[in-house]
C-alpha cells in the first residue's frame, strides 16, 4: 500500500498553493489514491455500454409488441372484428377488448378458435365459407409449427355454423401468448403458421355463445360476466352490440342480467342494414334468401369492452296469424301437454330405457342439449325416431352451461310443449301410490302429477300452480361392478334412505323473465308458484351412483357453471360431490356396496310387469329397451 501511495505522489501534479497547505501529505496521498481506483476501466466500460444496449433494445421490443397486441389482435368471424388484449386470469373489470378497424389477411378457410378445457380447441367456421366433414385432411398448424389432428364436430343448430376440434399439442401449451391455430391441409408444406400479428385464442370463460330471438326481445348467452351464483351484475352495465363494431353497429338496451343469460331489445333492422350500406335491392334480396344474420355481442359500458362472440342475431319469427276462434289477447296452443328436457353427453347406452319408459307414461316429445357427446347417440336416436318417438337432438358445445341451457329450452320449447320436465338420463318419474298397480302404462299418468283445473281466476288467491316439485331417491351402485344390460331399473335396486334434491315439471308460461333457474327448478312469475309432491304422489329414482366404469366418466366436468368439477380441490362438502369420493377417479374401496340403505324393487317389479318377457334363464327378464 505504501508503495502504491508513492507511486501517485510521484504522478502528482505540483505542490498545492497555500490555500491547501494546511492539508497534510498524508491526505491528499489517500485521496488521489481513491480517485485513481473508482476510476473506470475499460472492460467495465464495454460491460456497461452493452447492458445499457440490451435493455433498450429489450424494453422497445416489448413496448412494440404491447402496442402491436392491442392493435392487431383481430377475433374474426365473417369480417367481423375485435381487437382483444387481456389476461384471462384478470378480472374482467381489468380486461380491455376494444373494438378495431385492423383486418389481417385470412387463411383459404376463417376460422375462430375457442380454448376449451383440458386443452381442446373448438373451431368455428365462418358463414360462408366452403369445408366438407367427409374431407380427413385438415389439421391444426399452431405458431411453432407443431400440429394436431382435426375432428369434425356437428353444426351449430341456430347459427348453422360448421364446428371441429382440435387439441393442442404438449409443446404448444408452454408458449405464450396462445395464438389461434391455421386450419390447414396436411399435404401443404408451405402453410404459413400463426405469429405475432395473428389472432389470440379465445377463452371458453369470456364468451359470447348463442343468441336467441324471441317475438319482443332478444336473448343473449354469455359467460364472465356473472361469476357468482346469485350475485348478478345490474343490465344498465351492459348494451348488446349488433354489427361489427362502432362504425358498422347498433347497440341497444340490456334489460335483464341473470346469471348467463342476458335479455336486450330488437335492433332496428332498417338502420343495422343501412350501417352495411345495402342498397334497397340488396336489402329485399337479404330477406327473401332469409339471410338477415349479424353478429351479437355484449359491451361493458364502463370501459367499452365489447365480449368476444361466435353468437349471430336472427330475425324474430313472423308473429302466427290468428285463427276465426282466437282473439288478440290469446295465442296458439303448443304443439304437446308434456315434454322432457335434458342435457347430455355419452348417453347412447341409457337413452333407449329411459325415452321409451316415459314416453309410455305420457310424455310428448323429447329435447336433447346434445354436450358434445363421441358415442353413438346420433345413431341411437334416429333408430328411436324411426320407432315413432318425437326427439329433437340440439347441438350444445358449451361447457358448465346447464343453467343457460335451460333458461334456453324455456323459450325454444315455447312453442312445442306446455309443461317441460327437466329430469336427466338417469333419472325415471314414478309414483308408487298410484301407479303400483298398473297392469300397463297410460299416456295420462304424467298429466295426472300435474295441478287440475289450473286456472288463476279459479283460485281465490288469484295464484296457478306453475312450477310441481317432485323429490329424488338416489340408487347405490347395488353390488353391481358393469352397467346392467337390461336396463338401470333392473339392475339397482339399493338406495339411500333419505332424499338429497328434487327435479321439476315447469309451465313455460309461468317461467320469469329472467329464466333464473338453479338445479332444475325455475323462478316463477308474479301470480304462479310451486307445488311440491309427498313421496307418495310422485318420486324421481335418480340412478345416481352406478357401477363405477359408468359413474367415473362424472369426473369428466360437471355441467352447472357454479357447481366445482370434482377434480379441483375446492368446495369438499359440496352437496354436489360423493361422499368417500376423492379429487381424482380412483374406485374407492367397497365402492359396490355403497349407498345400499333400503331395498327398493317397487319400480324394478312395475316395470318388468310393463316392459319384460319372461326368459328361460333363471326366471329372468328380457326388456322391451333392449336389442
């Protein structure tokens, strides 16, 4: 050290004047000696000026892209345009989906990709647009040019959309941000991949997904918005958007928010068409080819974030002209007294039992909400239909949307059928009191659980029964290890002693305006209530937990959008859960043997008296359900 000191005295400049003579040597020795250190070397100033250069270069590049995102982010169906840029683990209050005028150059085949859960894509075809399901040879081009297979899906049944799934592939799922794939032929070598510029997936969660027009209003079904059950954000938030955006739109009033289901008014139809600069011969062409189709969504007025959307507006039905009988205050009667609705997936093997069971004790017509099912159901019904019973299949994509779907049959069966029962597959009417003795079934045992002479003006409370509640008795797998081929009535026959839930018969009519309903049953309208039935009167055998290759396709998802899937550890003691039953789809020991409190044969020996022909095989039974 004492050296390096006298080095710099040597170096020094010379002797300081009089006004630092005070200062001693030894000082201004230590004092030049630090200067000379901190000063800086060469490779420390290399060192700097690169990182100075790469975090320039670093923080334009992400500025750039943030700008590009918000500008270029198209989510395109038929040159219908948002601009989306949001994190969909934000709340919405904090996403930001503005509308824009940028259009990006299509594929030969548009198409709008959906991420759906479990890592599915579901693809939506453009109007318009010409694919055939015959044609194999389309696979999904991701941004890194890995592929996957596509699946042709079934049509969207109100928008007559062509749908198809893709999944994505295991090294897409660590990218981000997620671009739509390119629907692609998997012969062309020189598809160009998805990339910066390109549109970002959609999420299932935040979605417009059907419409649907009544005579007055119009029904929008959205997902986001509403998150909790019973906690519904006010209509005066919301306006539904019809057209492309601002400069090629109309929007209108929200005048119902319930849960998914949002209700708005009809768009004038002369200024929507006149925003697209139709000509008066184009216009009546439009209408003669029945072609008045724009896209629908929901804007957030605080924040004028517009919902992603693949829903279209329709025009309302033409009004049904009065008969000489009926007055202006009276309407057609629907078509059937009683019909049943439900939603399904992979229930080909179970439906035959059960559409034929019901249909013997009266019930009309039968809905499906067809959730994507893969087994042979379409095949199952069509035989069905040719058997002479009335099914009308509808193709319902969308995930943990129960509720929506039924708030949907409410106003799409309104003309069909007077009463709905809302019961699943699983689950089979019957009441012991009355019909126990019953050599045959009648086509008027449904009707006779439902409210005679039910009038308003014949009650002296001036209040009809609208909604007949009719309690559950859930079945335990019974010691049964397969799915029972002649039938679940036959096969289970053990239950637990006492009732969970109920299911419901609902008159259209009564339904409120908002279509709230939780569980199988519907909010009433002023004037109307619910009647519930004693366990005598009427009972649902809810064959609920079945042998267990059937019972763990459950864990699948559940349907109810405010209901947890099983395999998330959230909510355990739901009610919606099974007891014992962990987070993943393990057989629990004794599984067989499980809820078997009370025997009950009651609709097992009713049935085989109705449906079954004796056998020789150990005085058995063949029903009429099977083939």
């Amino acid at each position: 050290m004492s050296l390096h000191i006298k080095e710099l005295q040597v170096l020094s400049p010379p002797p300081p004047s009089s006004s630092s003579s005070s200062r001693p040597p030894s000082f201004l020795s230590l004092s030049l000696c630090l200067q000379e250190a901190m000063r800086p070397t060469l490779p420390a100033l290399l060192f700097f000026a690169f990182a100075s250069l790469f975090l320039f270069a670093f923080f334009s590049l992400h500025l750039s892209r943030t700008t590009q995102l918000i500008q270029h982010f198209p989510i395109a169906i038929d040159n219908i345009n948002y601009a989306i840029f949001h994190d969909p683990q934000l709340p919405v209050t904090h996403r930001a989906l503005h509308v824009s005028s940028i259009i990006i150059n299509h594929s030969a085949i548009s198409t709008v990709s959906i991420l759906f859960p479990a890592w599915e894509l579901l693809l939506v075809v453009s109007p318009h647009t010409p694919i055939s399901p015959a044609d194999d040879t389309y696979v999904c081009l991701f941004q890194n040019n890995d592929t996957s297979p596509v699946r042709f899906s079934k049509t969207l049944p109100f928008s007559n959309l062509t749908t198809l799934t893709c999944p994505m592939p295991e090294r897409v799922k660590h990218l981000r941000p997620f671009y739509q794939p390119v629907l692609a032929r998997s012969e062309e070598k020189d598809a160009r991949a998805p990339g910066l510029g390109s549109p970002e997936l959609i999420r299932w969660n935040f979605l417009v997904y059907e419409s649907f027009s009544t005579e007055n209003d119009v029904v929008v079904f959205v997902k986001g918005l509403n998150h909790r059950q019973g906690v519904n954000r006010p209509p005066s938030e919301f306006r539904c958007v019809f057209g492309d955006g601002d400069k090629n739109s109309v929007k209108t009033a929200v005048t119902s928010s319930t849960q998914e289901v949002f209700r708005c008014q009809h768009p004038n139809l002369t200024e929507l068409e006149d925003t697209f600069h139709y000509n008066e011969q184009q216009q009546q062409e439009r209408r003669r080819q029945d072609v008045t189709k724009f896209k629908i969504s929901l804007e957030i007025v605080d924040g004028l974030v517009v919902v992603p959307s693949v829903a279209y507006y329709t025009r309302p039905r033409p009004k049904t002209r009065l008969t000489t009988t009926q007055t202006t205050s009276s309407k057609p009667d629907p078509d059937h007294d009683v019909c049943v609705c439900t939603m399904v997936y992979n229930v080909a093997k179970f439906l035959r039992e059960w559409v034929i069971y019901h249909s013997k004790i009266g019930v009309d017509h039968f809905i499906l909400y067809d959730n994507d099912s893969d087994d042979n159901l379409e095949s199952v019904v069509l035989g069905l239909q040719q058997e002479g019973y009335n099914i009308t299949t509808l193709f319902w994509v969308w995930p943990k949307t129960q509720e929506a779907g039924f708030s949907h049959s409410a106003i799409y069966a309104k003309h069909l059928c007077k009463w709905v029962l809302y019961v699943d597959v699983d689950e089979f009417v019957f009441a012991p009191y009355s019909w126990a003795h019953s050599p045959q079934p009648s086509k008027h045992m449904i009707k006779s659980l439902l409210p005679k002479h039910n009038n308003r003006k014949n009650n002296n409370n001036n209040v009809a029964v609208g909604q007949v509640s009719i309690k559950c008795n859930d079945f335990g797998p019974s010691n049964r290890t397969t799915h029972p081929a002649e039938g679940v009535t036959q096969g289970y026959t053990c239950r637990r002693r006492f009732e969970q839930r109920h299911k419901s018969m609902v008159l259209l009519d009564a339904v409120d305006y908002s279509l709230l309903n939780i569980i199988h049953h519907f909010e009433m309208k002023k004037g109307y209530r619910s009647r519930k039935l004693s366990m005598e009167e009427g009972v649902v055998n809810h064959y609920k937990y079945q042998a267990w290759p059937e019972f763990r396709t459950k864990f699948r998802r559940r349907v109810s959008a405010y209901v947890v899937d099983w395999t998330q550890e959230l909510n355990p003691k739901s009610k919606d859960r099974t007891p014992g039953l962990g987070f993943e789809p393990v057989e629990p020991k004794g599984w067989a043997d499980m809820f078997c409190e009370v025997r009950d044969e009651r609709l097992k020996m009713l049935t085989q008296r109705w449906f079954g022909s004796p056998t020789s095989n150990n005085g058995g039974y063949r029903m009429l359900w099977q083939t």
